[in-house]
C-alpha cells in the first residue's frame, strides 16, 4: 500500500465528494475563471485543464481564483511540467500514464498524482509510486465490469475510469467502485469552450452530475 492512498487532501476529498473531476480538452480556453465558475456552480468543482491546451499554465493561474474551483492539470508527463503547474497553483496533478518523476515531485509537494493506468501490474505500479488515485484509461475498453474486476485483488484501490465517459454509463462506472469518474467533451465541447458558452456548459454540467444519482 502506498503512502498516499489512504490519505486526505483538499482536492481528493472534493473528487470523492462530487464524485466526478472534469476534464478540459480545448485548443485555448478564452476565460478559465468563468469555465472553472460555471463547472463549480453546477457541482463539478474538481476541474483538470491539461498541457494539450496552448498557454495552460496561464490558465491554471486564472482559473485557480474561481470560488469553489479545484484547479489540477492534466498530461503530465515530465518533471517540469509538474513544478510548472504545482508553481502556478495546480492542487492536483494527472498523468497519461505511468510517469515515475511526476509522481517523484507530487510526492515531494504532498499534492495529490492520479497516474494514467490500465493493467493490474500498471495499476499495482501506480500506487506503489505513490499515486493518491489510478486513473484507469480507456475506460471505453472493458467498461465497468473491468473496474469491479481490477478491485477483486485491489479492494482499497482508489480507481477513476477516463475515455469513453458519459451521462449514460457514469453511474455503472460508480456502481462497480470507482470513487470518481471523468467528465469529459459532453461536458465541455472544445466548440462551446471556443465560443465561450459558459452557462451552456453550466447545464450540460449540470445534468451531468444528476446522471451520477
């Protein structure tokens, strides 16, 4: 067992609460304080903007001042980028997959690494590394019977299922034992975060968490 699988932070408490983060995948994110607010606003506090978005350091800055906001960064794959992000006020980090010296920096800052995995041996390496969660990508994959099978050894894992995600199948994921799942593009279209369709994405938010329920 890890260090930091048992263990508490202000961000994973929020993601166990809401039982859900949302992923951001857009090209520019035009006001990241009003996005961070509407998510917030609709129970969506936990909001992971990723190294794929141009200038996501700038934005994890800004966004990092929307109340109730949880503000982490996603695709972390080097150390740099983790100091950068932990720097600008990133209070949980992701990674696409296994990333030892992610999870060396995150481990030194006590903030919170949820590492990309999807093999029982990559899920054990995981929280070996010290990850407080394992993201279990593509969840698209196997679908929820995977997750219940990866907690048949693993029972305190804690497991997120990413990719593949949605409104229809959320609940299944949490019903097999995720604590959390990934809220992604239904969410937040690249299209309506281009546009800046902010109360848009509050309802699609919204009805997002109520499909948890």
């Amino acid at each position: 067992m890890n260090p930091l699988l048992s263990s508490s932070s202000e961000a994973m408490d929020v993601i166990r609460a809401d039982r859900a983060l949302t992923v951001v995948r857009a090209p520019d994110i035009p006001d990241p304080a009003a996005l961070a607010a509407a998510l917030a606003g609709a129970g969506l506090r936990a909001v992971e903007l990723t190294f794929t978005t141009l200038g996501v350091l700038d934005a994890i800055s800004k966004a990092a001042a929307a109340t109730d906001a949880v503000i982490g960064v996603g695709t972390v794959t080097t150390r740099a980028q983790a100091e950068a992000a932990i720097e600008v006020g990133a209070r949980f980090l992701v990674t696409p997959a296994l990333r030892p010296e992610v999870a060396e920096v995150a481990v030194a800052h006590t903030i919170p690494v949820i590492m990309g995995a999807f093999t029982p041996s990559e899920v054990l390496a995981a929280a070996e590394m010290g990850a407080a969660a394992v993201k279990i990508f593509p969840a698209r994959a196997l679908g929820p019977q995977y997750i219940k099978d990866l907690l048949g050894p693993f029972p305190h894992m804690f497991l997120i299922p990413s990719g593949g995600v949605d409104s229809h199948n959320a609940r299944d994921f949490l019903r097999a034992g995720a604590i959390a799942v990934t809220a992604g593009t239904e969410v937040v279209a690249p299209t309506d975060v281009e546009a800046a369709r902010w109360s848009h994405i509050g309802s699609k938010a919204a009805h997002f968490v109520h499909s948890l329920d």
